[in-house]
C-alpha cells in the first residue's frame, strides 16, 4: 500500500509532443523540494510564479510557471505544487528526475487522488467520479461522473445512511432501557421504517443503467442474414468505412466493435458474420460468437433485405432474436417501388425502421430509435447514480439485507437480530463512499487511474 506520508511526484500530462506539460508534487515536503531548484520569483500561495528551474550543476533546465497550493487548499489537501513547463519528451523527465534526487518518490496510478481519500477531502464515490471524468467518452458520461464528484452519489447515500442509522438507534434504545423508559416502536412502525429505506435503496440500483450506458457499457449488435447489408449500416452510422463491404455473401467473418455517439451516449455497437448454417468451419466460429453477442447485447439490430422476401436465413436469426430488445431495419428501400409492399415479416414486430444504407435514408430515424430503446427504462436523472459495478454490488447487498431486516422484524425475530442485519446493510453502503474500506479495495480501485492524477 502506499506510503501516505512520502512527497510524491509525477508527469500529469499525457506524453509526447505539446505546447506545454505538467509536473505534480504533493506531500509536506513539497514546496522545500521545488525551491531548491528553483530561482526567480519566490512562491506564494496559490499564485503563479515565473522561475527559472535549475539542475544539479546550475544550469537553467526551463523557464516555468510553478503554484503552490497551501494545505489544505489543494486537491490533496496537503501542499501541493503544480509546475508548467514546456512540453515534449526531454523537460518534464528532467524535472522529475530532479525532484527524485531531492527526495520526493514517483507516484503510483491515481495516487494524488488516494491522498484526497485518505485526506478526507473526497469520498470513494467522489474519487471514482474522478477517474469517470477523466476516462468519459461523451457529454452524457462526463455530466453523470460530474454529479458524483459533486458530491452528488454521496448525497443520496448519506440520506440512506442517515435513515438506517436513525432506525438502529432506535432499536438499540428498545434494547437498552425498559418499556417506561422509552416509546416503543409497533411493529408495523418498524416494518414502515424498513420499507422505506428498501425503497430508497431499490431507486438507487435502478440508475446503474444509465450508469453503465453513461459510462459507455451499453452494447448494441446488428444482426442479419448474410448479405443483408449490416456492415453497410455499420459503416453508415460510424460515418467511415471500418467494415468490409462486398456483395459476397459471408464477407463478415468476425465481430467488429467501435464506439459510436448516440444522443450523446457512447455505445458500443458491434457489426456481426451473417447467422446462416455452413460447413465452413471459420463461418460457424463467426455464427456462434453472432449468438452469444445477442445475448450478452443491451439492443440488437435486425437488418433484412427489403428487395427480396423474407426466407429461412432470416428466420432463423428471428427466433435467436426471440424475447430480446431489438429494432427491425427494412434496409436497401432505394431498390423497391413501393416501401409499403409486404415482404413476409416473421413476427409481428412493433419497432420497424426503413433504411438505405447506400443513400442514408431512414438513418436519422434509426439513431433515436437506437436512443429511445435504449433509455426507455432509465429516468434521465439530476441525481447521483451508480457508475461502477463495485458500486452496484454492494447496494444490491444492502437491498437484500434490508429484506432481511424486513422479514425478520415481521416474524418478531428479537431486536438484536434485526439490528445486526441492519449494521451488516450500513456497512455495505460505507463501503461505496469509503467509510468502511479495506487496502485491497483501494488498491483495485485506483490501480485503474491515471498516473498523475
Ligand atoms: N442498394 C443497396 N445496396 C446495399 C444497401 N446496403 C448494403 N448494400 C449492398 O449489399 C451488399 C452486402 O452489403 P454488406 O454491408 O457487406 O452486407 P452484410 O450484411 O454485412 O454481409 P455479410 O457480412 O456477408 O453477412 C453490398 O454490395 C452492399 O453495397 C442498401 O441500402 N441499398
Ligand atoms: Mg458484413
């Protein structure tokens, strides 16, 4: 684990060529170690100062900008100090290399922001909103992890907190003093009580999904028979040519995935090989990982082909499909008179989607069909919600203990019982915001960071 108390140091800036960089240090130490090599202006807090930053032998390595941010008004809440530097390959190394031999130790991944935890200036979920801004991949995924580093997610769980802690001490007093000492709680007082605390909870774990498709974790999947035009919708939506189009049918043989931004939400959407039966073994690899992507998809696709009826190929992709939230795209339009002609539909399916892959008619309509599909179990919320799948264990833990909690206050288990259950459903939600937290957990989660960050 690591040494809370060392000066750590290190680039925050992505590597390579650019017009400036960032070198970090933060820890007790920090200021005294930056002003030995330093010579210019001299430091004030949270005031940016033009120096010189000089190396072992005297020699000028950059002129740069350094702040120092006083504790515990910093990000870490220990002194910290920023230097800005040029960029490229050769000065920030340099940098760092000086501030080593000076004392201070190369930080590990997410480290800065282990010192705000450890700290108290963030909680875990504020922490982990960190890593969420940082790695979010559209407007949508940065506003969410932006409400929980607000504090946000920590908010509703200290309400829940509060509550469960408000009815443990409640029973506890039950279980301390006698019947004239203390107003007792009926039973269907307490089970009220549980109840709402469940319901709480039960709102809490329906925002993982926007959550996950916040966060990038929703996957869509086009599927279709061979030749149907899948690749060509694919390559439509991402505006590229990623995947190969041919007129041969079996031109997809295996999965392609890119992200694409839909409403503002990325999602993975992934171009499957044609489902159809074939002895061609390096075929059916292609149609088996086909089947297991529609399980595992959050949406599929189902393109068929508008200028020819409806045959056994299509079928068969029709049953996979069976009882799976998927959209129908009537694709290749441009090649039929009548778009209204009755090609022999499988099902009776009530998301229907014309397209042409060729013009890009109907591709519009297809994206917020994609987006309403997605979203029509999510309430689009100002709210903390759940972005991680740490985050989503430990609630559901919580719920199911609360159940518990529930059943065994209305089968008139003794107030002691109910009471540890109900410790055991705290503990689950001190372990989101960090309250109860073990080095092993830390460690997973800001092994993920950046370092630097
Ligand atoms: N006219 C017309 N042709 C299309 C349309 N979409 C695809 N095609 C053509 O249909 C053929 C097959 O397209 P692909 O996108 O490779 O079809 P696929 O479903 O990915 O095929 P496999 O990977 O072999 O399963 C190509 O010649 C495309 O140019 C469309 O909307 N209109
Ligand atoms: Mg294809």
């Amino acid at each position: 684990m690591y040494n809370p108390h060392d000066t750590i140091c290190a680039i925050s800036t992505p590597p390579g060529e650019s017009a400036l960089a960032v070198v970090r240090l933060t820890g007790a130490d920090s200021k005294s170690t930056i002003e030995k090599h330093i010579k210019g202006n001299s430091l004030k807090d949270r005031q940016a100062a033009l120096c010189d930053i000089i190396d072992l032998d005297n020699k000028v390595i950059d002129e740069v900008v350094v702040i120092w941010y006083k504790e515990p008004r910093s990000y870490t809440a220990e002194d910290l100090v920023e230097i800005i530097c040029h960029g490229g390959h050769v000065i920030s190394e340099q940098i760092l290399t000086l501030l080593c031999i000076s004392g201070a130790r190369l930080a590990e991944p997410g480290e800065f922001t282990v010192r705000a935890f450890l700290n108290g200036r963030l909680d875990l979920t504020e922490a982990e909103a960190v890593n969420s801004v940082i790695k979010a991949r559209s407007s949508k995924s940065k506003q969410y992890a932006l409400h929980n580093l607000e504090g946000k997610l920590k908010h509703r769980l200290d309400k829940i907190s509060a509550r469960l802690i408000e009815l443990i001490t409640v029973l506890e007093a039950e279980i301390d003093f006698d019947d004239d000492e203390v107003t007792k709680l009926d039973l269907a007082a307490k089970q009220g009580k549980i109840d709402e605390i469940s319901a709480l909870l039960s709102r809490l774990i329906s925002t993982y999904d926007i959550g996950r498709i916040a966060e990038g974790r929703a996957q869509v999947a086009i599927v279709g028979a061979p030749n149907v035009g899948k690749s060509s919708i694919f390559n439509r939506i991402l505006q590229t040519n990623r995947a190969i189009v041919t007129d041969v049918p079996g031109t997809t043989r295996d999965y392609l995935s890119e992200y694409v931004n839909i409403g503002g939400y990325p999602v993975i959407l992934t171009d499957t090989a044609g489902i159809r039966k074939s002895d061609q073994e390096i075929e059916q690899i292609g149609v088996e990982r086909s089947r297991e992507l529609v399980d595992s998809s959050d949406l599929c696709l189902y393109v068929i082909d508008a200028s020819r009826k409806i045959d056994d190929r299509d079928v068969v992709i029709a049953e996979i499909l069976y009882n799976k939230p998927f959209i129908t795209l009537i694709n290749k339009i441009d090649l039929i008179d009548d778009p209204s002609a009755n090609i022999g539909m499988p099902l009776n399916f009530d998301q229907i989607v014309q397209t042409s892959a060729t013009t890009g008619k109907g591709i519009d309509n297809l994206l917020t069909t994609i987006q309403r599909e997605l979203l029509k179990d999510v309430n689009e919320t100002g709210d903390g919600v759940l972005l991680s799948q740490r985050q989503l264990n430990c609630s559901v833990k919580a719920a199911e203990q609360i159940n518990q909690a529930g059943k065994a206050n209305s089968g008139a288990e003794s107030e002691e019982i109910v009471v540890g259950i109900l410790r055991e459903a705290l503990e689950q939600i001190g372990q989101i915001t960090g309250k109860v937290t073990s080095d092993d957990i830390l460690n997973k989660i800001f092994s993920e960071f950046c370092i630097g960050k």
